[in-house]
C-alpha cells in the first residue's frame, strides 16, 4: 500500500475519522461508507443526506435592577447561564453600582458576551423598580444586538401585606 496516510486510515478502521476530516465541519446524516473491493477505494452510497447548516441563535437576558446595583444575566433557551453582569463586575463599586452608567457598561459587556458566543437576536425581560433598566436597554439597541421582545416582570403587589402601624412620636 507504500506510505499513503488515507490508505494506512482505511486499513487502521478510521473510516469514520476520515469522512469526518474530509466533511470539516459539516455532518452528513444517513450515509454509509462502503469499501469496494475491486479497486480499493472508498465509496459512498449516500442515501439521504442532510447538511445541518447553522442557524441564528437567541438568547433571553434578565434584568434585575434594584436600588443598589443592576444585574444583567444572559440564558439559552434551555435556561441554562451563558454569562452575567453587574455593576461591579463593571468595576464600580459602592454607590456607583446604582447608577445608570454601571448599568450601561454592564449590558455591553453582555452585548459583547453574547455576540461572542454567536447569539444575534435577544429577548429581554426586566424587573425591579431601579433607575438602571431604561439605560441598559438603550445600550442594547445601540449595540448589534437584535432585540425580539421587550417584557416587564416587577411583581406588583394586590394589597397583599397589612402595613405596619403608624409610629407615634
């Protein structure tokens, strides 16, 4: 057979490794690779092929903003967390965390996060009563991220708790 690298593959038992290579990363589904043995070679009786091509991804963003800080977490569509980020993780602290700017560095570090991990198009979903949620959807839009649904999530209260007492001074 001399020192061809396909051939010493064939004879090994990797056809599976050699298809794979030659298809880089395309996956054909339901074919069956036949070795002929009139003249040696590798043959392909394909019969349905399928070529997954890739699709675009979503992802769904939570905001939390509270008083003190604005908490912004990226999810698949499984639910399982891709990345966060806070106001600290901005790199302010203190009471720079409740401000509209840490909350517009973090949405475009999740911007950023997200067009990194191939995801084009968002939902969002806010919560909370902070100052941070106007700002950090402003930053969304201006970034190349394309927003599907905008949906507020504050739990409102239904006259549910009995307030406390008037103090008397």
């Amino acid at each position: 057979m001399g020192s061809n690298p396909i051939s010493s593959e064939i004879m090994q038992g990797g056809i599976v490794q050699l298809v794979e290579r030659m298809l880089c990363t395309h996956k054909v589904i339901g074919s069956t690779p036949v070795i002929s043995n009139y003249k040696k070679t590798l043959q392909f009786m394909i019969k349905t092929s399928k070529i997954v091509l890739p699709t675009e991804k979503t992802g769904i963003i939570h905001i939390q903003s509270t008083n003190n800080n604005t908490i912004l977490t990226l999810v698949d569509k499984k639910g399982l967390v891709k990345a966060w980020a806070s106001g600290g993780t901005a790199g302010l602290r203190n009471s720079r965390k409740s401000t509209v700017h840490a909350a517009e560095l973090a949405s475009e570090q999740i911007a950023t996060k997200a067009q990194s991990l191939g995801i084009s198009s968002v939902s969002i979903y806010m919560k909370g009563l902070g100052i941070g949620k106007q700002k950090a959807v402003q930053a969304f839009q201006n970034s190349k991220l394309k927003i599907l649904e905008l949906i507020e999530r504050t739990p409102l209260a239904h006259n549910g708790c009995r307030v406390s007492r008037k103090r008397r001074v």
